[in-house]
C-alpha cells in the first residue's frame, strides 16, 4: 500500500502533448497513440496507467471530442446497445452532472452540497448500543441494536418492531420492495416484508445460517439475492425461489477465515462491462486478495458444499463434492489487493461499500486507509488515510458515499487521536484525496451509515445510543432543513 504521508495524484503535473501534424486524427487512432498502443508512441511512461491518464487528459479539446466519440462506438459494439452514460448528462438528485467516460470520472471535482451539518439527534429508539441503521420506504429508519431488537421507527413517533434471541449486529432494507433483512450475533438471518402503509414487519424467513457472529449483509439490486457473513469462516447467499416465492439458501461458501464483508458488484473487474451473473465480492482476514464470487441461482444444486473456488492460490477453504465442472452455483477467483502484486498480507479489509453508480469500491482496511477500487478493473485509484493503525483493537469502520459519488464518509478508526475521536466522521473529495470535513456530533463509535436514497440525508448511529441525521449545509451556514422532509420537526 502506498505512504498514507505521501500520496500522490496520478493525474499531477501532466504536461500537454503538442498536436502532431502528421499524426492521424480519427478517434481510435487518437485513443490508441494516448494508451500507448501506436509504435510511435511505445515509451514505458506511455504504456503505464499514469501515463495513459495524463495523455488522455492532455488531449486537445477537439481531439478528446473525436475519442469520446470513437469510445462510444467501440462500447456500442462490444455491448450491443448504446453506451448512454458515457458522454451523457448524470442526473443525482435532480441535478444535471457532468460526467467523464470510465475511471477519469474520479479526477472530476465535486460541488459539494453533501451531509456535513448534525440536523436531528434520536434517542429512546434501543436501550443499548445502536450497531445499524437503514433508511426504509416510507421516510422511515429501521435499526438493530444490543438489546436485540429490530426497530421501525417514522417521524411522528411511531414504531414497530421484531424480536431475536441475540443482540442484531446488522441490518439491510432493499429500497424498491420494501424488504428487511437483519443479522444477529447468534448467527442468524432473519428476512422481513415491511407494511407500506403502518411500517409493520411480516417474517418471511429466519434460519440460523452461521455458527458465529453473523455481522454483515447486503441486498443485491435486484432484491432476489441476500447475501451474509460470518465469523465462522462462510459466507451464505439466500434467493427467492421462482415456483412459490419463499426466501430460502441458495449455496454457503467456506472462505478459510473470517468473512469481514460483503458487496454486490455492478459488473466484474475485468475492463469491459459485459452481460454476466450476479457478482459478490468478499472481504477475508488475513488474506491479501478481494474474493469475488460468482452466482448461478439457476443452476441445480450440486450438493454440500457445491460451491467451489477458481484463481490462484484460491483452493484454502473450497467447498468438497462440488458438482460438474463449470455447473457450481458459486464459482470463485481473486483479486490481489496489493499494488505491486506481491502476496503480503500487510492489511485486512473490513468494510466495503459501492459507489451509487457501481463504478468504484471502496475497502476499508484495519491500517488506517480507505482503498477506491475501480469497480470493473480492479485498479487502485484511491487511497485514503483515514486514521491511525491499531491491529489488536480496530472498530468496524462503516462508510457512506454520497449521492454524487464524489465523496465518502468515513467513521473515525478512533485510535490515537485524543478525546472525542470516536464519534468522529469524515467526509473525504476523491478527486483531492483530502478531507473537507469533521462531523462531531456522536460521543462514542459509529457503527453504522445510510445515505438517503432521495434527498441529501446521512443517518449514523452508533455506541452512544443515538441515531442522528446529518443533511448539507444551507444560506448562512446552518443546515438545509427542508432536506429531512417530516423528520425536521419533533413528534
């Protein structure tokens, strides 16, 4: 990983490439002499990604408009449809944004506009420590929490919930349905319907899945896919059977140690978004590389322990009797984490989180840095240093980006820096990899983050038993309250 002191811009002090009278204009060959791929332009600084970078970047404006238009082409024809969100308008929040092609969209400043002013403090919703919290249809919070309750709480005050035998270590609503999910520290998964109309929960499924902890969960986008981990070395996917509808386990995977997170990807890093299966992504202690997993909910069981591992060094922890060849319902290769390609294990990832649009992954480490990934290449594009190193005693970092995906919030990793730190959140600018701004608020560690999935909102909760709402800055300073919509005034 690199020097947390000393991280440098790839895009810095790029000087621009002189027109060549006698180079050819068309947009791939301008494309192909930036990436380095021409013979008169076959230097190593060219052919590496920095380089690539800094000569796209320094393209004139009429060449760029050329290769914009000759890369929209080349992705209409690798994809078969048109590439609508390169060259087109982004529209976040009713907000028309203009984006760049690929991964030099991260080099794009943002405009601000994100959650950085404490609106709302919410207390009495758990008697003990607060581990998650979720924003939910209807403007409503569901949490989970220490005294082991799953909590449905609206602006006005009214609340439902759903009891576990064991204290909820993380909770996840899938927005377009309206399905909860929560985990427990008793290593069960629990999935809910929640009522449009009174915010009550119907159970739809309960299993105890892992034999440990069971602390982390994501939905997939398309709300027919759960996946979950655990202390106990697996991760388990759960879907929703095509004959009656139940909520049932797909496929449980053995990862050699503990599975510290998981992420749906929007498209697998291999450079090219292409039609492909659902991809998780996994987050293992004491291992250097990100796990993804492949998910074929179609294919016919192989029995115990059909899923099976693929990629170097990916057999620790492969499930035995695995069915035919090329036929598991979880496939898995890796991706090594490490910049220069070594197998160190100098860091363990503890929380990952996808950018709103997919492109980018963010890995939090237990080091003290935040990593950006390039969701579709893998590529390092960021690295954050969020916090002083503490191996033996590290909280769960949680992580929130905002809605334009130009910054993220980070809970303070709470060692070393003096009184009040571990309630401190960060918001980081990608594009300057620096921080612009502290929210002091929480009096004891976050646990967890949720951006509003509509309005510029950030719910955090955490050990000092509070939920509290944080929305962006308005006129003169204060905060935007007409951003909380019914939660701006008190029941």
């Amino acid at each position: 990983m690199p020097d947390c002191g000393n991280v440098a811009s790839p895009m810095a002090d790029s000087a621009a490439i002189p027109d060549d009278p006698d180079a050819p204009h068309d947009g791939v060959s301008i494309l192909l002499e930036a990436l380095g791929a021409s013979e008169r332009t076959r230097s190593d600084e060219r052919r590496s990604f920095d380089g690539q970078k800094a000569a796209l970047r320094a393209l004139s404006p009429e060449k760029r408009a050329k290769a914009r238009e000759a890369l929209q082409e080349l992705l209409t024809i690798l994809t078969g449809e048109p590439p609508a969100a390169v060259g087109q308008p982004l529209t976040v929040l009713g907000e028309e944004v203009e984006e760049e092609p690929g991964e030099l969209a991260i080099l794009r400043p943002g405009r601000g506009g994100y959650p950085r002013v404490l609106a709302r403090t919410l207390t009495g919703v758990h008697t003990g420590n607060i581990t998650a919290v979720r924003w939910a249809p209807g403007d409503r919070l569901v949490s989970g929490g220490a005294d082991r309750l799953l909590v449905v709480s609206d602006a006005a005050g009214g609340r439902s919930s759903a009891a576990f035998d064991a204290g909820v270590l993380c909770v996840e609503v899938h927005a377009e349905s309206g399905t909860v999910a929560a985990a427990a520290m008793d290593g069960s998964v629990a999935i809910f319907q929640l009522d449009a109309d009174d915010g009550g929960l119907t159970e739809l499924f309960r299993a105890r899945s892992h034999r440990k902890y069971a602390h982390g969960l994501r939905w997939h986008p398309s709300g027919a896919l759960l996946a979950s981990c655990s202390f106990d070395h697996t991760l388990v996917v759960y879907h929703r059977r095509r004959g009656d509808g139940a909520w049932a386990q797909l496929e449980q995977l053995h990862c050699g140690a503990t599975v510290e997170a998981v992420e749906w990807l929007a498209a697998a890093p291999t450079g090219l978004a292409l039609p492909q299966p659902p991809l998780l992504a996994a987050a293992v202690r004491d291992d250097h590389r990100l796990h993804l997993v492949e998910v074929h909910a179609d294919r016919p069981a192989g029995g115990a322990g059909a899923a099976t591992a693929t990629g170097a060094g990916a057999g620790a922890g492969a499930g035995a009797g695995a069915g035919a060849p090329g036929q598991e319902r979880l496939s898995r290769r890796v991706l090594n984490l490490n910049e220069n390609g070594d197998d160190a294990v100098s860091f363990n990832v503890l929380a990952l989180a996808a950018s709103p649009d997919g492109r980018w992954l963010a890995a939090a480490t237990d080091a003290g840095r935040v990593l950006v990934l390039g969701a579709q290449t893998g590529r390092q594009m960021r690295a954050l240093c969020t916090g002083v190193a503490d191996d033996l005693m590290q909280p769960r970092p949680a992580l929130a980006w905002d809605a334009s995906g130009k910054y993220l919030t980070v809970s303070s990793s709470g060692g070393g820096g003096g009184a009040g730190q571990e309630g401190l959140l960060q918001v980081w600018d990608l594009a300057t990899e620096a921080t612009v701004a502290q929210l002091h608020g929480h009096t004891a560690q976050v646990r967890d983050l949720h951006r509003h999935p509509t309005r510029r909102v950030l719910a955090s909760a955490g050990f000092d038993k509070t939920i509290r709402l944080w929305v962006a800055a308005g006129e003169g300073g204060g905060g935007d309250q007409a951003a909380l919509g019914a939660w701006a005034a008190p029941p």
